[in-house]
C-alpha cells in the first residue's frame, strides 16, 4: 500500500526547516503533501496563493512533493487527499505538549488518520517562520534560514 503524508503549517515563510523536514519525509513516504492553511488568524505577510507558489519552488526538486493550500479541517483534508498520516514538526521540548494535544485531538475526530513526528536537522531547530518576519522586517540578513527566492520576496514585500 502507498503511503501519504500531509505535513500542514502556514509556511509563512517556509523555511529551512520546513524544507528539511519535507525533504526527509520524501524518502520515509510514497507521497508528502505539503498542506499549507489558510490560518488568517496569524494574519499573515504572504497570501495563501503565495505561500502555495513559494513552497512550490523550494521543493521543485521533490518529484513526490504537492503543494496544496487549505481551510479546513486537517482530518478532513487529509482524508479526503487519501493521506493516513500527519506529519508535524518539532523543533524544541516546549513544542510537544502543543501537538501531543493536536494529535490526540486528530485521533479522536479520525482514528484511522495516524500522527507522526520529525525533528529537524539540529542547524535549524531555532528557526521558525515568525522570527524570520521579525528580523526580515528590521533589516536583518535572513539568507541563512529561507532559501533565496524567499528571501527577495521578503525584501520586496517588506520595502
């Protein structure tokens, strides 16, 4: 049997860990889909359409690699992309308690849906995307946590 991973988030931007973790994911999985949410509730600097476009060419080189945003239910979305696993990431301790509960959560709304975890690689484990819009918004030099492309999309929506 085929198996199909959505690792969601709002991406704003992906990084580097985001692409570590889906690069890793390609090799452990048949197919990722990178499951970028709408989430305007974090009101973020790039539309969804954007993130979905920026994702796409940081992952380019993954042939089973999608990209597909959402806003819905992940169960839902997963189960209606014939997914059997969620993949979330974990950069620290302090992120556990958060999605232990998000996956208990899932499991009760789909038990057939499993969850799974990957951490990534140790050179990344600090990044997230909201401390890369704060020093990219300040002028700080982001290339060492976005791929190139992100990066002059940050310069040019922050000018």
């Amino acid at each position: 049997m085929a198996v199909t991973a959505v690792y969601p988030g709002t991406f704003d931007p992906i990084t580097h860990g985001h692409t570590d973790l889906v690069h890793r994911a390609s090799k452990l999985f048949d197919h990722v889909i990178v499951a970028v949410a709408a989430n305007t509730s974090k009101q973020p600097i790039f539309t969804l359409d954007e993130r979905v476009e920026l994702a796409k060419m940081v992952t380019s080189d993954l042939g089973n690699v999608s990209i597909v945003g959402f806003d819905s239910l992940l169960v839902h979305f997963t189960k209606e992309n014939n997914a059997q696993v969620i993949l979330r990431g974990l950069r620290a301790v302090s992120d556990f308690d958060y999605e232990f509960q998000l996956a208990g959560m899932n499991r009760k709304l789909d038990s057939q849906i499993e969850t799974m975890f990957l951490t990534p690689a140790e050179k990344y484990s600090y990044i997230s995307s909201s401390l890369v819009r704060e020093v990219a918004s300040l002028g700080g030099d982001v290339s060492s946590f976005v791929h190139e492309k992100v990066v002059a999309e940050l310069q040019r929506r922050l000018r």
